[in-house]
C-alpha cells in the first residue's frame, strides 16, 4: 500500500539550516531558526528549569501512568498565569499535553467533534496552524489582517473577516508574539476584537505560544482574557516550550471555557477521550519540571528574572534594529513595536535568494527573521546588506 503515497516536500526551514550549516562563510547570518538564541548563538537551558530538573530526578520515586490529564499541578499552577484571578474556575477545564502544536491538534479535535466545521486563520500565520487544523478536519478559511508595510494590524480587513464569518466558525487568534509577523493587536485592537468576535458568535481558538517575551507575562495575556471574559466558549492552546526554553520537552497545555459547570464537565470527558485516542498520556518531564518552578516561590522567581533578560534581548535587538530606519526598500522602524521573536520582512523571494547568496544572510522564504538570531554586530551587516539590495 505505501506505493500509492506521494512524496511529501521536505520543511523548507529544516531545508534552510542544512544549507546554513554547510555555508563555510565566517559571518552568515541564521535568522531562519524558531528558538531563542543568546548572545553567542545558543539556546541555553534556563538556571531555574535545569535546577527543578534536578530536584525532579533525585525526589521522583515512580515513573507510574499520571492519566490522559497528565500533570494536573502543572495546569492549575498556569491557570492564574493566562487566565488572571478573576475567570471563574467552574468555566473552564484544562489538562497537559505534548507541546502547544498537541494543544492545538486536540483543541482541534474537539471543535470538530463538536460540530465546528470552519476555522477563519488571518494570514500569515505559522506554517502549522493550517496543516493542523485540516488534519482534524476543521476548513481554513485565510483572511487578510495585516498592513505589512506600515506593520500593523489592518483592523477593517479583519472586522470584515469576522463580519463575513457565520456563527459558530472558529477564529484562530494569536495571544501574542505573533509568529511571523511580531504585530499584536494595541488595548484597544484587542477590545475590538473581542467584540466582534462576541457580536458574530465565534469561537476563539488562542494560541498563546509566547507568553513573557513580549510585554510581560501579564501583559501578554491582556488579549487573551479580554476576549475569554466576552465569549461562552473557547479554547486555549498553551505552550511552555519557549517560556520555559523546553522546546524538545514537548511541554504545553489546552484549556476550554464554557458557560457553565455542565458542560465544562462534558468537554473535560471529551478531551480526555481524545487525548486518550491520540497519545494516550503526554510525556511527563517538562511539565514536571514547570510545575516544580512554579511551585517554588525562588526558583519562580529565578525563572522570571531569566525570562526577564529572554525579553529585554529581543527588546534591545528590536530597537537596534529600528534605529536603523529607512534601509533600501525597507523600514526597520517600526519593528520597535513588535512583540516577541519574529518580523516579516516585505521582501520578494529573489530578494531573500540575494540577501543569502551575496551576504550570507539565511532568512525563512516568506521573509520572518527570528530576531533573536542577530549576534552583536550583526545588526549593522544587516543594515548595510539592506542598503545594498536597494542598489542591487
Ligand atoms: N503556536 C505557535 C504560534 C508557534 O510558533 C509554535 C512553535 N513554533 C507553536 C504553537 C507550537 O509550540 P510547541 O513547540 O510547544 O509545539
């Protein structure tokens, strides 16, 4: 049977670390990878977790099934962080599961399960999001809400998505840091939104995959619990994996807000069938060992001071990289106010193609720098090759 399949492209971006790797010239440029990098190009594993870790490994005397929730001390500790004190706790259930592309899948599934058919995913969006929702059957539908050039929220572009929308579609929404443009909505975008998402009766599927490296870990779920607080229902996918630098760990969880106590029971059931269904149980290790930070008021505390100085690095990259202004065809300016990681560039894959083979700058084909791929002194080559694809 496995004649009939047809071969699946490759990631273009695994593609793209390949080639940066073989690339022998001493000053190229990764900007194409999805983690965290420090200073010196690494990704480091944060003081707090690997002490947790630690304590995890010399006080675990069992290894014994925890159940499809997984680590329910993990997911109430997260609770206050997305959800603040003030949701009601009987509107909401929650349980872990393997990183915040597993949140998503179930999240997906069990919109689908419940009838959901359509999800409206403004684009760009991440390369996933539409690969995971049609494998749990759902139909994107793309919509434009974006304004490239002026990199920022194109707010009648979206109203006019939703207002087009039927009840009972699901909106994708991200909590903040988009990836890959770095735009979020402003206070007031996000009070917007939720109202019309409230008005056409959607359900908001939040992915919040970045928390603390924009504003703030409260900051950073303003949006989210402003349109939580305006809907029945909803979901929540969650990862840890970048907050807590937990990547391989697979460390996420998914929430569900419903009306009432009734029917949170029943979507809980739901979610834990279809966990059940798809892994079982999620891997154990790294929600242990958020749990055993967060549990801790030293070692929470040493886990915001590093996720402190995560943020205050893209921050300062940002700005290093607005100060530049106006480079060539580019205006670096305003990614002063861009949140998190990524930046779209608006640059023409020949243009990309250039950038690469001139001035060994690796950037992903649709133009989203990881901004934290910048070493020091980086960011004036950046400049200066701009400069130059302007003359080219
Ligand atoms: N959502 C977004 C927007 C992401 O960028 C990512 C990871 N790149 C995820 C979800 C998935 O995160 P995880 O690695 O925890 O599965």
């Amino acid at each position: 049977p496995f004649r009939s399949l047809v071969a699946q492209p490759a990631d273009s971006l695994l593609r793209l670390i390949g080639a940066f790797r073989a690339d022998p010239r001493a000053h190229k440029i990764d900007l194409g990878v999805g983690v965290f990098r420090d200073d010196h190009g690494h990704t480091p594993v944060m003081q707090a977790v690997k002490q947790a870790e630690m304590r995890l490994i010399a006080t675990q005397d069992s290894k014994a099934y925890l159940g499809p929730e997984g680590d329910k001390g993990f997911v109430a500790l997260l609770e206050p962080l997305v959800f603040g004190r003030g949701f009601p706790a009987e509107r909401r259930c929650g349980l872990q599961t393997p990183g915040g592309t597993g949140a998503l899948r179930l999240g997906a599934e069990l919109l689908a399960k419940a009838g959901v058919r359509r999800i409206l995913v403004g684009q760009p969006s991440w390369a996933n999001h539409a690969p995971v929702f049609a494998a749990a059957g759902i139909v994107v539908v793309p919509h434009a809400m974006f304004d490239m050039g002026a990199q920022r929220i194109d707010l009648p572009a979206l109203r006019a998505a939703i207002g087009q929308a039927e009840a009972g579609d699901a909106i994708l929404l991200h909590g903040c840091c988009h990836n890959p443009t770095g735009i979020d909505p402003t206070a007031e975008e996000w009070r917007a939104i939720a109202d019309a998402v409230a008005d056409s009766r959607l359900v908001p599927f939040i992915d919040l995959a970045y928390q603390g490296l924009g504003d703030g870990m409260e900051a950073d779920a303003a949006g989210t619990r402003m349109v939580l607080d305006a809907v029945p229902f909803a979901v929540v996918a969650y990862s840890c994996d970048k907050n807590f630098g937990l990547y391989r760990e697979r460390t996420g969880a998914l929430w569900a807000t419903t009306p009432e106590p009734q029917a949170r029971d029943i979507v809980l059931s739901n979610l834990l069938a279809l966990a059940r269904a798809n892994w079982s149980m999620p891997p154990d290790h790294g929600a242990a060992a958020v749990r055993i930070v967060l549990e801790n008021e030293q070692l929470a505390a040493d886990w915001r001071g590093e996720l402190d100085a995560l943020r205050t690095r893209l921050q300062g990259l940002r700005g290093e990289l607005a100060a530049l202004g106006q480079v060539g065809s580019v205006d670096l300016a305003p990614l002063a106010q861009g949140k998190g990681m990524f930046a779209t560039l608006p640059l023409t894959p020949a243009q990309i193609e250039w950038l690469r083979a001139t001035h060994g700058i690796y950037m992903a084909g649709s133009g989203r720098i990881n901004i934290a791929g910048f070493a020091p002194g980086d960011i004036a080559r950046f400049g200066e090759a701009l400069v130059d694809l302007g003359r080219a």
